[in-house]
C-alpha cells in the first residue's frame, strides 16, 4: 500500500527501549482493514466484535509471527505485543509500508483535548516526580488555570486594566515555580576548601553521595546530585573549593564551578565558625551577597574573637545559619530556609499556575498587549488557545 490515507497513524504509548509489553494504537481509515490482514484468532470466530480483546498472531512478514493481544474500540486498536525494541521496530516498520504515520505518544495526547492548558498539564504529569507536582499540575488540566486566563480575557474586553494588570503581575509570579514542578531548582553550594560543603551535601540527601576527606581541594571537580525537600526537586551542585591552586585539575574545577554559580537560583555559602574568616571568605561573601550564609561545624569550639552578630552586620547581608553538617544540628531551619527562598509563596492546587514555556511565552505576549491597550490583539491570542 501507499500513503494515501495520511490520517491512518500508529503511535507507540508505552516508552521507548526494552520493555516487558509494549502497546501500538492503530487508527485511522487504513486500520481495521490492515488488521484483518494480518491478524488471526486462536479463537472460532476471526470476525472481531466492535468492543473487544482478543488473543491471536500477528503475520509480520513472511514466514515471521508474533503472537498479541489484540484491543478493538469501534475503528481503533491497541496491539499489546512483546517488549523487545526489534520486535516494536519491526512493527512500526511494517506500519509505515504500509502508508501509516507514527505518531509520537506526546503528539498523540496533545491531540485527544481541544484544551491546550488540559493537554499540556497530561504532558507535564508524565515529567512529575513528586506528590506535589503531580497535585498541583493535575488541578491545571482540570479548569484552574483555563479559567484564570478566560477570567483575563474579560478583564481585557472590558479594558479593567488595573485588574488586569494584578492578574496578569500574580501569573507572571507563580509561573516562576510552576516552570519548576517538573525542572529541579539549581542550589549551588560555595566556600572555601575544608568547609564542610560535601558533608552538607550528604546530610541534605540522607546518604554519602558526595567524597568526604579532611585533606583540602577533596571536590575537584562540580558534582551535583538531585533530592526532594517537601515535594520540589532541587539539584544540589557542590563545587570545588574556591581558593588559588596550581593544580590543573582543581582549577579546571573552580572554572567549572564560577560558570555555574551564574546559573543559580540559590547559592549557600559555607564557611567554617570553628577557623576565623580568612580574605578568601570575605571576597566570597561580598562576591555573593544574595547567597545564603552557613556558618558550619557548630559542634566545634568557635574561632577565637569571632562573633556571629558582629561578623553578620559587618561581612554578610543577613545573619549567618548555625549548622553542623556531621550532627545534623541547624538543618532543618536551612531547608526551610532554602524553600522559603526559592518559594515564598506557598501554592495550593486552587491557584492558577503556568507551568510550560508556551504559557509564559502567552504571559509575556498579554503583557506586550497590556502596555498597549490593544483588546482586539489580546482576544485574538486568548482565543486561540481558549478556542
């Protein structure tokens, strides 16, 4: 057969790679005359009902059979098969001989909504790794945030621009951390060789992920791992002790790591309470004044002279954090700090939040629209994706 019919597709939907089943969905005016063709019952009757599951073989080619479990939905079908990723290729192959698109599965869920917020939290939902992203993006799909934006489009016909303008300022906002419910935030950890940064590391996560060792210059190179602090993903990026070094590798390291610090969205600066702050510490601390201060290794005696009061009026931007990373003392104010700096709003599934690069994308267009009054543009782009 050719491709005359260009609306007949096959879409795998289960994921790529090996597997121990793997599903084709079959559809269009191509399909239920293909499957006649090539499928064969273990049962008496091969004439298959309208809706039905059926246990049969499937001829691939000459003299190649594959037995399947075969789903009909009126004019569609599912073919349950073997897992193995020749088997699958074999029969997309066969598929597209025969004049079938394939049809990737994202391509296919996005087209079985006409509402694109729906649609895109489905897509989103198959990227969420926690309880919480999954809460808040399945509240998207259901209307919260489709009604957010049909809200706007009201508050635009009727040029109620003030309001409008909170609405719009309120979604520009959350869609900061609604880009996030599926994108770990990037928290980068900065000090001095010997500071403790690795054994931070490993007591933010529950286990030794990162190299411990008294011996300075330890972390040589940027090494990150990801966790989960009540329900958001964060990347933890501990970086190589900051500090002039001979060393090739170590340099190459801090390198590395002043090219991530730029991407943060939060630093922790660590430094040792237990040693007095050395110019090391203090160009860190001015170099970055919006990171976070820790003042670590609070089970060991404090630095002669050295006053956490007097040194956070004088060095950093706000008080430093008392923790010791090797008991555990301080971290549960540090990660409420970390969250409480990354979101400081708390959401709710009743809130509407963007949360896909086309949403803020319409974000930044509304508020072009906005600063020009133009309601006429504004409908237009709202209709299209409320349409």
């Amino acid at each position: 057969m050719d491709s005359t019919f260009p609306s007949s597709q096959v879409t795998q939907l289960t994921p790529s790679g090996r597997g121990a089943v793997a599903t084709l969905r079959l559809e269009g005016p191509l399909a239920t005359s293909f499957v006649n063709e090539h499928f064969q019952s273990f049962g008496k009757q091969n004439e298959l009902a309208p809706e039905s599951i059926t246990f049969g073989r499937w001829r691939l080619s000459q003299g190649l059979q594959e037995e399947i479990v075969l789903k009909k939905q009126k004019a569609v079908f599912e073919i349950h098969c073997h897992g193995g990723t020749k088997v699958v290729a074999l029969f997309l192959e066969q598929f597209q001989k025969a004049g079938f698109k394939v049809c990737s599965w994202q391509d296919w869920l996005m087209s079985q909504t006409s509402d694109r917020f729906q649609a895109e939290a489905e897509l989103a939902l198959t990227e969420a790794r926690t309880e919480l992203a999954a809460e808040l993006l399945f509240a998207q799909g259901q209307g919260i945030l489709r009604s957010a934006f049909v809200e706007l489009l009201g508050m635009f016909e009727q040029e109620a621009w003030p309001e409008a303008g909170a609405l719009l300022e309120s979604l520009e906002r959350r869609a900061h951390y609604g880009r996030h419910l599926c994108e770990p935030w990037n928290v980068v950890i900065v000090g001095r060789p010997n500071m403790g940064k690795s054994s931070l590391i490993n007591t933010l996560l529950g286990y030794e992920r990162a190299i411990v060792h008294d011996q300075p210059g330890t972390t040589r190179d940027v090494v990150a791992t990801t966790t989960v602090l009540q329900g958001w993903l964060i990347s933890l990026t501990d970086t190589a002790g900051m500090r002039e070094t001979g060393d090739f590798l170590e340099a190459s390291g801090i390198d590395r790591a002043k090219t991530i610090l730029q991407k943060a969205d939060l630093i922790l600066f660590v430094f040792d309470q237990s040693q007095p702050l050395d110019a090391e510490d203090l160009r860190l601390a001015q170099q970055y004044p919006q990171a976070i201060p820790i003042a670590n290794k609070c089970d060991l005696p404090v630095a002669k002279d050295f006053s956490l009061d007097k040194q956070s009026v004088s060095v950093f931007s706000q008080k430093p954090l008392l923790i010791s990373a090797s008991t555990g003392k301080g971290i549960e104010l540090l990660t409420e700090t970390i969250l409480h700096r990354l979101i400081p709003e708390p959401l709710t599934p009743q809130m509407p939040i963007p949360f896909s690069e086309n949403q803020v994308s319409l974000l930044q267009v509304l508020r072009s629209l906005l600063i020009a009054r133009d309601v006429e543009k504004a409908r237009e782009v709202l209709y299209d994706w409320l349409s």
